[in-house]
C-alpha cells in the first residue's frame, strides 16, 4: 500500500515553535485538575502525590493509616501503625472539616407538568391512590405506589406550595357573629 504523500516529505524543524511552553502546556493536559479548591491551591507539582497528601494531613493510602490489630494464637494483640506524619499545612485539613460541617441546601425541583399533575390527582381523590390510578389523566399508568412517591416527593420539595394549595382546598371556615 503507497504512502501518503506527507508521510514521504522531509520533516522540517519549526523555529516559530517554543518547545518549552509547548512541554508545559502538554504537562498541564495531561494531569487531572484537583476539585477541591483548598487541597488545589496547597498543592505543590514538585513533591509527589503522597507527600503532598501526608503534609495537609490526609491519607494517601487507607490501609497504612488505620491500625491493623494481629493476632497471635494466646494472649498479647499487637497494633501496627504508619509512622506519624508531620503536618505542614493543617490549615487544608481545618477548611476541609469545616466545609463538610455545612449544611447542603436542597435544590432538587419537579417539572410543572408534574406538579399540576399531583395537584389535579390531591384535588380530585384526596387521598384515594387507587383511584388516583384509574384517573384518566394518569396518561403514564402509575401504580397506586408510584403516585404515592410523586405526592410525598412534591410535598418534600414544594413545602410551602403545598401548604397552601392545601389551605386553598379546605372549605372556608363561617365566621361567628
């Protein structure tokens, strides 16, 4: 089978190209960007990944920092640990706790379709998910059970819309004179 033809041509040196920043640049590819803001602006590209690691005071390798008890056939259990590290940068390990300390704020939502879906369904059967089942705007057949799960998950989620679309629903209280 031929070659192609730029194949067969004489490689030419590019003086235009810096192989240094090309290096660097192929470098910076080829190693996967760090997630987590704090670890990423305390870690160092001239140590390796253990000692980077070993000096926030987290673990590179789970097995070596968690004692492992030996037995012996009678008596005396030996523990065996990694030799303490020296922590450099506790500051890393600090941002960490404290981060994993807050509290994630829920942001799952439903589709409007589903919501009016669910609303028609409380306003129609209260709580009659059997019935709710042989409605016929239930286009998608959902068992009783399913239903159910699409009710709780909108109440879980739409806390205050279903308060008050709940409140709407209750028949207007006669005022005493």
């Amino acid at each position: 089978m031929p070659k192609t033809k730029q194949s067969k041509r004489r490689q030419k040196f590019d003086y235009n190209l810096d192989r240094k920043k090309l290096k660097k640049k192929f470098i910076k590819k080829c190693n996967p960007r760090i997630e987590n803001r704090q670890i990423r602006n305390a870690w160092d590209d001239k140590k390796s990944t253990a000692s980077n690691l070993q000096e926030m005071g987290l673990s590179f390798d789970p097995n070596r920092s968690q004692p492992i008890k030996k037995q012996k056939l009678l008596g005396n259990n030996k523990e065996t640990r990694a030799p303490a590290a020296i922590v450099t940068k506790p500051y890393v390990l600090n941002l960490l706790e404290e981060e994993a300390g807050l509290q994630e704020k829920d942001t799952k939502t439903l589709s409007s379709d589903l919501v009016e879906y669910v609303q028609h369904m409380i306003k129609e059967h209260n709580e009659d998910f059997k019935a709710m089942a042989r409605d016929e705007k239930n286009y998608y057949q959902d068992t009783p059970k399913q239903i159910k799960r699409k009710i709780n998950e909108y109440k879980r989620c739409h806390q205050q819309h279903y308060e008050a679309f709940m409140s709407s629903l209750a028949p207007p209280q006669q005022m005493d004179q």
